[in-house]
C-alpha cells in the first residue's frame, strides 16, 4: 500500500492532549490566538519526549525541572524495555538509526530514509517513525508475530503509568496500528502497553477500532475546517502538565476574572452559573441576598458585608466597571438563579464574596459554620470521622505530636517511596522536631514501624494525646497529575500501606485509628469554616494562623507569578519530590550526593508541622472567641438510632440494601 504523503500535523500525544481540551489545539495551531508567541514551557508529553533518543542506560542528564524529570522516568523506562528484548532476542531487536537533527534532517526525511523495515528479518523494532493521514508518531516497538500464517507487527508502548493503560495511551498505539496497516498491508490484531509496574496489558484492536475512527474523522474536521479556533480554555485534567498553562490559559483566567480560581467550584457549577449568564467570580459574589431567598443573615453577617461593600467599590474603582455590566448577561435571564442545589449555592456564593474580599483589600475573611451546620456535617460521617470539626477539636496538649510525611511517587519506576517521617514533640517545654528519614523499602518499612511504635507507646502512656495531621493535598494533585490511582495519600492510609503484611504494628495503628487519636485539620477546617482563599492548602491556611515559614521555599517548578494558589501548592510538593530524585538518583544523573539537599527537604518538612501546630492554636482560639460556639470540645455524636437518622442517611441506607439485595440476586442467578 502506498504511504501517505499528507504534510505532519500532529503527534498522537497531541491528539490525547486535544481528547481533554479542544482549546489545546487551537493555541498549537494558531500562534495568533497566543498571548505569548514566541515559546511555551512545560509539556504535554508527560511521560517521555517522542522525537529523542536518549543514550544507553548509564548516565542520563540531570533533568532541570519536574516536568523534565518525569520525561526521564520514562525514558529509563523504555530503554530498560529494550533490555529485556535483547537479552531475549539479541540481535534480532533493530534499533532504528536516529534522525539526523544537527545536518537539519526533516521527520519527513527520517521517516523517508528509514522506510519499512517489517520485513520478517527482526523480532523487534525499535523507536520507528511513521507519517500517516497527516499524523505523526515513533512506535516504541513493534513486535512481530504471525496471524493466519502471515508476519505482522504489533505495536507495544511503554508508560510510567502503573495502575494501567489509560484512554491516550490506547489511542496512540491505535494510531500506530493504522500506520503499520497502512505500510505493510496487514492490520495488528493485538496492541500493548508495558506499564511501570512491570506488568504488560494487551487489548484487541478490534474492540476500539471503530472508536478510533470516529475520533480521527473528527479529529481531522477540526484540522481542516479550522473550527478549533472558536474554543476557549476551559480547565481540565491536562491543564496541570499543558504547556500552554502558565503563559496562555491561566493569565487568560486571572484577566477574565474567572470562576475556575473560585475554590470548591466543579465543572458542572461553572456550567450552570455560566448557563443563567454569571461568567466571573465577581459577578457571582455580587449576586443580592434577596435572589437567594433561603439565605439568612447568619449566613454572611453584617461585618463581612460592609467588608464586601469596601471590596467592590475597589474593584469598581480600579476597574471602571460596574454591576450593571457585568450582570448585564443574568440580567437578560431574568435574573434567573443557576441549577445548583441551594445550599452549595450559597455556600459558592459566599466562598466568592470571601474571595473577592481578599483580592481587594488584602485581607483574608474567614466565616465559620453554626454549631447546628457542624453538626449536621459530622452525624452523616462515618464513626472514626466524626469528630473532625472545630466543636470536637480537642484542646491542645503538651504530648501531643504534630506529623506530615514527604513522598516521591516515581523514585523507582516500579514504586514510589515515603522517604521522609517528620514530627515534632516537646521535651523540656520546648517542641523538638524529629526526622525519619529512609531511603530504599526497607528502610522505609522500618522507620513507619518505629513511628507508630513510639505513638502507641506515647498513647498507652497519654491516652489524653492527639497525633495532628494536615493531609496531604500535594500528593493526591501529584498522583493525579500522573492519572496513577494512589492509594497512599493521607498519613493512616500511608502507615497501613506498610504494615499490610505486619500485623502487630497493623494492630497498633489500628488501635489508634479507632481511638480517634489522628486528627486530621485540613478535614477540621473544611467542616468549620470558609475562607477567602482559593485553595485551603496547609500554605494558606497558615497564613489565618499567622505563621511565618523560617526556611526559604524549595524551588518551584514552572510557576511565574506570585499568587498564592491551588497549583502553588503542586509545585512546593513537587519542589520536595524533585529535591529527592536529585539526591536519591544521583549516580543515575552522575552528579553529586548533595547533602544540602535533605536538609532543604527537612527545612520545609519543618515548616509544615510548625504551621499545624500553630494552625491548631488558632482554631482552638477562634472557637473560644465565637459567642455562638461552645469554648470547650464538645463530646463526639454517638451512632444514631434508625428513627432519629436523617431521612437522607435513611434514603441512603434503602438504596444500599435495594443494591445489596439485586447483586445477590444476580449472584445466585435468580
Ligand atoms: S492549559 Fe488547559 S485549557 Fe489551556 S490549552 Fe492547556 S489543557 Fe486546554
């Protein structure tokens, strides 16, 4: 079959990016539409570069950022695949030569020069480039079977991804089928994923075929028609690794005023408040009392409204804008309020008002939930979570002990690693602050066990003791960042994790989980009260407490401005995690084991269990200041009996039992 000739528009990386956001090709295609054109940082191939290859496992660059460094991880991966195929294969695995960038060789060349080496000859090929339909790709390998007494080579790709192959990377290889089809005649029947857990996952082309062909036809409609060019941004799962993020999306975002910087907000909100004509995050908060009709002045009292007032004759100032205009959209709806459930509408409504408060002038406003609200929230928790409130907030005591962790997810491709247990304690009416650190699994496993020793034995001993937390957001947005399911997110689930299959130290932490002994204050502050903040990360809630970080941040990966916002807190994360690789890798990047390192890591460690601690004072302040809350912890709820639970945690139960019952049924094949 002939080879297409159409000009190279797109990689199939590209393609997955366009999958998550039209808008991504449009700022690819039309370097008009960019407000920066000239270079974008960051990237969208998150697990590896697609046009270099890197030299044989040995030394590799130091990578210069995150982003960088993930690249690496699966360029190691891919070259540790290669590997194994020689040492099965030997001299059967052909390497394909690489393009030639420093004499100016076109992909186009490259793919010319090479030309079709699936001739039967080599068990596997590696790295081959293809053109087709006007998308271009180079096949990690192809691997070569028979199917009905004919050679055909399957395409196999490696990913970091651990958990299993997700829809892009299916998407690729469905690519590189149809370019193999297209050069040999011969459709694969089966394509595969080397995944970073060692494992390989196999799929049938024919189940997605025609899916894929859907997705190229519209794929190239947007291509050719240029349509592409009416999308806006709009923020999903790829924003976090997009190139386009920082210099293009987000600035776009702050000029607009947009909801997405509106903590708590979810696409489907945005698409109501955006359905009635409500388009910022202003014109949200400027919304009257009197149209949410179910509101109360308990809900946003007189103080917070004057401080609102003070904000929005600012903002009007500095913008030369008014109410009229920017309700001019709702006001041709009639005003008409969006289709979200009241109360998470006041609770958007207002989380804006305390938003915009802190944009104008500088402070931040907190609003703190009524006892009845706190309530409400807790007896619809499970038991070990109910006492996660401002009223249940135990006061504070000397031997209690403030606890964070730092983690790499991909210290080795396999599995990641929590390389640092830091806490502090007081001795001598001083707090101290103690550092576990390990550095491979089992070291890992042994400190974990040592640290929860030493917190049962504090607790058989003070049973009066609290282990304070602030669970890890950085972690659960750098996992998701990945799109790697990661169980390991919140310090219990962590310290589990390592005792799967321990269980005395399974016992004693158990132990301390059902005496209710961690205390998690991120989960606290969200059931108490609402900030002007647009994330409730530890690094902005510490700023309510007044604490001032000693150490100077780790550096930040790829973030330009200085706002202080939810992706801020990905790249401090990140920062440590990056800190690590450097010095735990350091012979795979061939530079020096810098001590300094570790103890920047331990610095900023430091940092987050001082902030909790004081985070926990200020709480336990503003609960004695608040006239409408009792000043002491109150006792947690005891479980409900059937007629006092709510008639939502009834309705809830009947549905269990109802799905319960029709799964036993199918079960038994009635
Ligand atoms: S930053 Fe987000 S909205 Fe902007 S192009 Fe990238 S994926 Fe799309």
């Amino acid at each position: 079959m002939p080879r297409s000739t159409k000009k190279a528009l797109l990689s199939p990386s590209k393609i997955t990016a366009w999958l998550d956001c039209e808008h991504y090709l449009t700022l690819k295609n039309n370097p008009e539409r960019r407000r920066n054109r000239q270079q974008s940082r960051g990237t969208s191939d998150n697990a590896k570069t697609e046009t270099t290859q890197e030299q044989e496992i040995g030394i590799l660059e130091a990578p210069t950022d995150f982003a960088d460094m993930l690249r690496k991880k699966g360029d190691l991966h891919e070259r540790k695949c290669l590997e194994n195929y020689k040492e099965k294969f030997g001299s059967s695995v052909f390497e394909v030569p690489e393009q030639n960038r420093e004499e100016g060789e076109s992909f186009e060349t490259w793919v010319e020069r090479v030309g079709n080496p699936m001739n039967g000859e080599y068990e596997i090929i590696f790295q081959m480039p293809f053109i087709y339909e006007g998308v271009r790709g180079i096949a990690d390998f192809l691997e070569k079977t028979e199917n009905n007494g004919k050679v055909v080579y399957e395409p196999v790709d490696s990913k970091l991804a651990r958990a299993g192959a997700k829809q892009g990377h299916l998407l690729q290889l469905l690519f590189y089928t149809e370019a193999v089809e297209d050069l040999t005649g011969e459709r694969p029947e089966k394509i595969h994923v080397e995944l970073g857990s060692g494992e390989r996952e196999s799929f049938l082309v024919s189940d997605y075929w025609w899916y894929w062909q859907r997705l190229r036809k519209k794929l190239i409609q947007a291509v050719e028609t240029d349509s592409s060019t009416d999308t806006k941004p709009e923020k999903c799962s790829h924003c976090g690794i997009c190139e386009f993020y920082w210099e293009e999306c987000r600035p776009e975002w702050r000029a607009n005023d947009s909801l997405v910087f509106l903590s708590g907000l979810r696409k489907t909100h945005q698409e109501a408040l955006n359905e009635v004509g409500i388009e910022t995050l202003t014109g949200l908060a400027a919304i009257p009392e009197s149209h949410l009709s179910e509101i109360s002045k308990e809900n946003f009292d007189e103080e917070s409204e004057q401080a609102f007032q003070t904000a929005i004759n600012i903002w009007a100032k500095k913008s030369g804008n008014n109410l009229d205009s920017i309700h001019s959209e709702w006001k041709a709806n009639q005003n008409r309020l969006p289709e979200i459930e009241i109360n998470q509408l006041i609770k958007l409504w207002r989380q804006a008002r305390l938003q915009v408060i802190t944009t104008q002038t500088k402070e931040i406003p907190t609003h703190f939930f009524s006892e009845q609200e706190m309530l409400e929230k807790m007896t619809e928790r499970e038991k070990s979570k109910r006492g996660e409130s401002l009223l249940h907030l135990p006061e504070m005591n000397e031997h209690d002990i403030y606890l964070d962790f730092e983690g790499h997810p991909f210290w080795q491709i396999e599995e990641g690693i929590i390389f640092l247990f830091g806490y502090i304690e007081k001795k001598d009416g001083e707090w101290e602050y103690v550092q576990l650190w390990s550095h491979d699994k089992t070291t890992e496993k042994e400190k974990a066990t040592k640290l929860v020793e030493f917190l049962h034995d504090r607790y058989k001993t003070h049973p009066e003791m609290h282990i304070y937390h602030y669970n890890h957001t950085e972690r659960a947005l750098l996992s998701d960042l990945m799109n790697d399911g990661d169980p390991t997110s919140s310090i219990v689930s962590i310290l589990g994790h390592n005792f799967e299959d321990s269980p005395p130290e399974k016992q004693q932490l158990d132990e301390l989980v059902n005496a209710g002994a961690f205390v998690d204050l991120l989960a606290v502050v969200r059931n108490s009260l609402q900030a002007g903040t647009e994330s409730y990360s530890l690094k902005e809630m510490e700023l309510l407490a007044g604490f001032i970080r000693n150490r100077k941040d780790l550096p930040e990966i790829n973030q330009q401005d200085e706002d202080v916002n939810e992706d801020g807190s990905i790249d401090k994360g990140a920062g440590a995690v990056f800190e690590f690789e450097l010095y735990a890798n350091a012979d795979l990047y061939g530079i020096k084991k810098d001590e300094d390192r570790l103890k920047r890591i331990a610095d900023y460690n430091k940092d987050d269990v001082e902030a909790t601690r004081q985070l926990h004072e200020w709480l336990i302040n503003k609960r004695k200041e608040n006239k409408e809350l009792p000043d002491r912890t109150s006792p947690i709820p005891e479980d409900q009996e059937e007629e006092t639970k709510s008639e939502y945690i009834q309705r809830v139960e009947a549905l269990k039992e109802k799905i319960i019952n029709k799964i036993e049924e199918e079960r038994s094949g009635i």
